[in-house]
C-alpha cells in the first residue's frame, strides 16, 4: 500500500484558492459595508434637519414657581407688528393693560376666547375692556369649547401650553407654558388662528 501524498492537496489551482478567498472575504464585508451606507444616509437626512432644529428656541415655564403668565406679559410688551390671542381664560388685569398698550402702540391685536367663559363676570370685564380699547374679539359659535392657550407674536415668537391668562394659572395652579422662537412653528400657528379667525361658521365677533 502506498503512503499517503501529500499532493491531494496540490491538485486545486493556487489561483482558485485565491478567488475562493476574495468571494469569501467579499461577502463577510458586504453586509459591513450595506450597513455603512445606510448610516451615512440617515447621517445625510439628519443634517439636512439641523438649520430648522437649530433655529428653535424653546422656554418652559411651569407655575406656580416661574409665574408663567408674567412672561406672556412681558412678550407683549416687546412686540413690534401683531399677537394673535386664542385662550380659553382671559381675565388677569396685566394681560389686559399689556394688550391695550400694544393696541395703543398700533399693533394689530386679536383675541378669540370661549363663548361660555364670557358668563364669568371677570372674563366679561376683561374682555370688553379689550373691546373698547378697540381690540377686535371673536367667540366660537359651536358646541365644543374654545380651549386654546396660544400666542402668536411678530411671526417669531408662539407661546402654548395648559395656562389660561389668569391670575390663578399664573400663581397658583400647576400649569406649563412654552415659549418657542422658531419662525416655522410660528408661521403654523399663526395659519391656525387666522383658519379660526375667519371661518365665520365656527366663530363670530363678540359684542356686549
């Protein structure tokens, strides 16, 4: 019987081997590099949001601790072309002198309030002290309540959250406001009080 060769090993070509080995390394890179070009993708698609994430400034402010509606008060006091008012409690007396300076300053003031909440004697007093400053008032027609708590200021600034314009949701209930300096989430609100302002199915002006 013959020894057993060594040349069984021999007989498939080098240049096979080498091929063999190349596929072989090619397809354990493959997935490696699918996986590459998925994240640069996502990578790319990120940066392509960071100018609008970046721009967007947003506050917080919670009370009773950072007596939120006091910085409602102090936006009005610095805006320059118009704000937008929908909220469903109007009745702090800062609020109401902030918008009639701001009205007397020549801005464009509008207000949207809930019609039931007008049968609270305070919202009613501060709602047509506004009216008679000259500040335009809209109430909804429907059933369902007007309970929006946004501001929109000089089409930079828009404010929302759970706090009405109240004494009690600036100093003692727990609620939250958002101030957000972003020109396209403003540029949104600002779309959405003015649907409401002139949808005249939903809304009408508010006379005493």
């Amino acid at each position: 019987m013959h020894p057993c060769s060594c040349r069984f090993d021999s007989s498939i070509p080098q240049e096979q081997t080498i091929v063999s080995q190349q596929s072989a390394d090619l397809y354990m890179t493959r997935p490696i590099f699918s996986h590459l070009i998925v994240w640069a993708v996502v990578g790319f698609l990120c940066l392509l949001q960071i100018p609008v994430c970046a721009s967007a400034t947003i506050d917080v402010y919670y009370a009773p601790e950072d007596q939120p509606i006091d910085r409602v008060v102090g936006l009005y006091a610095h805006a320059r072309k118009y704000i937008y008012v929908s909220v469903y409690g109007l009745t702090a007396p800062s609020v109401v002198k902030a918008l009639v300076e701001a009205k007397r300053r020549g801005l464009d003031i509008r207000v949207i309030t809930d019609r039931e909440r007008l049968n609270d004697p305070k919202q009613q007093s501060a709602v047509s002290a506004l009216r008679l400053a000259g500040v335009p008032i809209k109430i909804n027609r429907h059933d369902g309540l007007m309970h929006l708590k946004q501001v929109v200021i000089d089409d930079v600034i828009n404010a929302s959250g759970s706090a009405n314009h109240t004494t009690s949701g600036n100093r003692y209930n727990d609620e939250r406001l958002d101030v957000i300096t972003d020109a396209r989430l403003t540029a949104k609100a600002r779309e959405k009080f003015l649907a409401m302002w002139n949808d005249r199915q939903r809304f009408e002006s508010w006379t005493e």
